[in-house]
C-alpha cells in the first residue's frame, strides 16, 4: 500500500492505496464519493469524468497515485449539502436533461469545463464538448438545452 494525498472537493486527506487501483474505486470504496459513477470501466462511456486540476478526467482509467497530490473536483463539490444547486445543475433539473442519471454526473463535469472555457460556446461547441460522455436514456436534447440555458442565463448574469 502506498499513502497519496489527494484534495477532494476542497477537502485535502491522505489515504493508503494499491497501486493499481484506479481513482475511481479510490474516491468511492475509500473515501465514500459515490457522485462518481462508474459504468463501462474501460474509459468509453464519461460516467466517471471527474476534474483533476482543472481539468476533465476519467476516474476509471486514470490510477489513483497519478494523481497524487491532485486537486479533485466531483459532481458533490459542485453543491455540498445546504448550498443551492450550481447553475448548471439547475438547468438540468429545469430542462428535463436526465431520467435514470447515471451519466449526469459526469455530463455535468464535463459542461461545467466546457462553458469555464468557452463561456460563448455555440450549440455545435455544446455537443463536442459532450461527446466524450454517453447518456443512454435522454436523447441528448434536453442536455444541450440545459448546457445553453446555463450559458445564457451565465451571459446575462455578466451583461447586468
Ligand atoms: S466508467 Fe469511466 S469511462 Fe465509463
Ligand atoms: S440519464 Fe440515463 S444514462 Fe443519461
């Protein structure tokens, strides 16, 4: 076993691993953050996307001491308990944009890199930047619908 220190949603803690463990069993069997989902395991699907520094990761691939030192960032952080909902997360529940939610949580790490980089993003933008995340249930259209009204309702939060 080897110690890591990881930051998970703010909060820095230091676990023991097996080097082959990936980040994904890390962050739910040892530190209890089932936020993460893991679907495929092979790196296909984007239900794990978590943010490592900032940037989008697959959890199930990825294995827990690369990320050594890290900060993580999970769907949980996006609104810790109490807080209101992150804007994006609102706009999912407004738009109808999951029903079983297994991919939202990796959806929603991936939108939220998305818009943090491209804050005008077109439809077009919209949809490659999800293209790496599989949602079996909703079509796509009520995910694109939600990323754009995050991205509108953004824009005019900056305009006033
Ligand atoms: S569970 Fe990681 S990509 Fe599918
Ligand atoms: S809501 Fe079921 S997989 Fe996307």
């Amino acid at each position: 076993m080897l110690p890591i220190t990881l930051t998970v949603d703010g909060a820095r803690t230091t676990v023991e691993v097996e080097p082959r463990e990936t980040l994904a069993d890390v962050l739910r069997d040892r530190l209890g953050v089932y936020g993460v989902r893991v679907a495929c395991g092979e790196g296909h699907c984007g239900a794990c996307t978590i943010q490592l520094d900032g940037a989008t990761a697959r959890a199930c691939t990825l294995l827990a001491v690369q990320a050594d030192g890290g900060a993580i960032r999970t769907v949980e952080g996006m609104a810790p308990t109490g807080a209101p909902l992150h804007p994006l997360q609102a706009a999912f529940v407004a738009e109808h944009a999951l029903q079983c939610g297994f991919c939202t949580a990796g959806m929603l790490m991936s939108a939220e890199e998305l818009l943090r980089e491209r804050p005008q993003a077109s439809d077009d933008e919209i949809r490659a930047g999800l293209a790496g995340n599989l949602c079996r249930c909703t079509g796509y259209q009520g995910i694109v619908r939600a990323v754009r009204r995050a991205r509108d309702e953004a824009n005019e939060g900056e305009a006033r």
